[in-house]
C-alpha cells in the first residue's frame, strides 16, 4: 500500500536541516504542500534566521512541490499562533505537524546552569507544546490531525551530559500519552519517535564509521508512517541504521503487602522479585493501573 499526502498541508519545526529537512522533502515528494519552519538559530539556540528554511523551501519547489519558509520561534506561542493562521490562509487547512525544532546545551548536571537548562525544556518540551497547542484546534474542527513528537533515547534510558535534554525528551512522551486520549473522538492521532541520526546537533559527537550508518533518511520512514492517514495513535517508534523498533512502558505484576506489612524493609526483602520484569503489563491508561491494584487489594481481602 502506497502512503500518499496529496491534499495534505504538513509543519515542520526545525526543518531547516538534518532530520527535518528530510522530512520535509520526503513529505512535498508525496504531495503534501510544507510549511518549513526553522528559527534558524545556533545548536544552542542562540541567534536567528530564516535562511535555513527558505533554502529548503527553495529545494521543495525545484521539485515541484509547495512550500512556505517560517522562521518563527516554537518557545514563543504567538509566533506558533501565527505560523498556523499563515498555514491556514495559504494552502487552507493543517493536517501534519511534526514537533522537531530543538537545541542542545550538554552539561553535566554539577556545571550546567538553570538557564542552560531552561532554555533545552523550552525548546524541546515547551515549543512541542505550543506548536500543538497553536494547530490544535485547526485539528479538532477539521476531525482530523496527525502530531509527531520527537523524543530520545536520553529521555527514556538516559545519556550522560543531558539532564536537561533528557527531562525534556521524556515529558513529551507524557504529553503524548495525554493528548492521544485528548484527540481520539476529534480524528486526531499523536505518536512520538526516537531518532538516532547524525545531524547539526549531534554530528560531532560521533565516530565517522557509526556516522555512515546514521543518515537522517533512515529515520524517515518511521516519521512518515506515524503521521500518515494509516498512523496509529499513541506509538513510539525508534528510528535509525535501518532499525524501526517499538518503545512501550510497561510494568511487572508487582508484590502485594498485606496490611501490618507495608514497610519499607518489606519492600527491601521484596525488591528481588520487583526487579525481575516477568509476566510484564503493559497498561493502557493511568487510570488502568488504579483499578488493577484496587482490585487485587480487594480479592486479598477477601481471602482473609
């Protein structure tokens, strides 16, 4: 089956290079009309310019396709505002947006500052926000939508250096577990994917053979799949070297302590068995998890 985004209008933050630019070609090549957007600043977020957006805005019509350059700032909502009202009046509707637009500040957490640290959960977490929040309900009146998030293996596993990247990264896979239930009834489908590619942010930080693996384009296809018509709804793909896996959280049965015997030396006695993650759940919503203890609460009461 052929994934087609003719009559689709697709965002795309930080799209003035590496991995949104990939996208945003790939999304034009199959008909959809792109507002690239890209603040154009440093990898720390410093500076600004459109030039990176308009070039690929440049690219996409050479092609043949339709593009619009934005360079405005995603940790400002009324610039995000006004990039979905340029959307709407140009090309009439917004059905994609891929939140990629993000900096880096490494630190480790004993020398990084609180601005440092600020200013990567503004960015990344945030700007996602207010991105989503600004086509949102475009989305809703439409019944239909389609939001990317853009996570990372530092959010859910962790990377030494990036306490701020990595808070972030993480928080978006909350805001994606929420906003997937916020969305449902409205046609609205929201996933995330975790890239692992070589681009302005992270290029120097790698070997040149593991570079040669990690192209921005083997991360496409995940990005396209999860935002296209088909897309499922609250799925977080990892993407990169060729390798698309599946993230889920899950949780393990757990030990139940009977009234009299919750302390903390009965979970320290217990932690070996918690640790092993056997018979593992994957629950679906916070709420689930509620009912499932209660419920074993209850039967244990029972037994007695």
């Amino acid at each position: 089956m052929s994934i087609s985004y003719e009559g689709r209008v697709a965002i795309v933050t930080g799209a003035g290079g590496g991995l949104g630019r990939a996208y945003a070609l790939e999304l034009a090549r199959r008909g959809a009309k792109v507002v690239v957007n890209d603040f154009g600043g440093a990898r720390d977020g410093r500076g600004g310019s459109s030039a990176a957006a308009e070039a690929v805005v440049a690219e996409i019509e050479a092609q043949g396709g339709a593009a619009l350059a934005d360079g405005g700032n995603v940790t400002d909502f009324s610039q995000m505002e006004a990039l979905a009202a340029r959307a709407r009046e140009t090309f009439g509707r917004i059905d994609v947006l891929i939140n990629n637009a993000g900096i880096l500040r490494d630190r480790t957490f004993a020398k990084m500052t609180m601005d440092d640290f600020r200013a990567v959960v503004e960015v990344h977490l945030i700007g996602s926000a207010n991105a989503t929040k600004a086509v949102w309900e475009t989305m809703r009146e439409q019944g239909y939508g389609r939001v990317l998030m853009t996570s990372s293996t530092s959010g859910v596993y962790g990377n030494f250096g990036q306490a701020n990247y990595g808070a972030a990264k993480a928080g978006l896979i909350g805001l994606m577990n929420v906003l997937h239930f916020e969305g449902q009834k409205y046609g609205i489908h929201v996933n995330a994917v975790l890239p692992t590619a070589a681009t302005r942010m992270t290029g120097d930080m790698m070997e040149e053979e593991t570079l040669a693996h990690l192209s921005p384009e083997n991360v496409v296809p995940a990005a396209l799949y999860l935002t296209s018509e088909g897309a499922p709804s609250r799925t977080a793909l990892l993407a990169g070297a060729g390798t698309v896996a599946r993230l889920a959280i899950v949780e393990n049965q757990g030990v139940y302590l009977p009234e009299g015997d919750r302390t903390p030396e009965a979970v320290a006695e217990a932690f070996g068995t918690l640790a092993k993650l056997e018979g593992f759940i994957e629950t679906q919503n916070g709420l689930d998890h509620v009912e499932r203890i209660v419920a074993r609460a209850r039967d244990a009461k029972r037994a007695v």
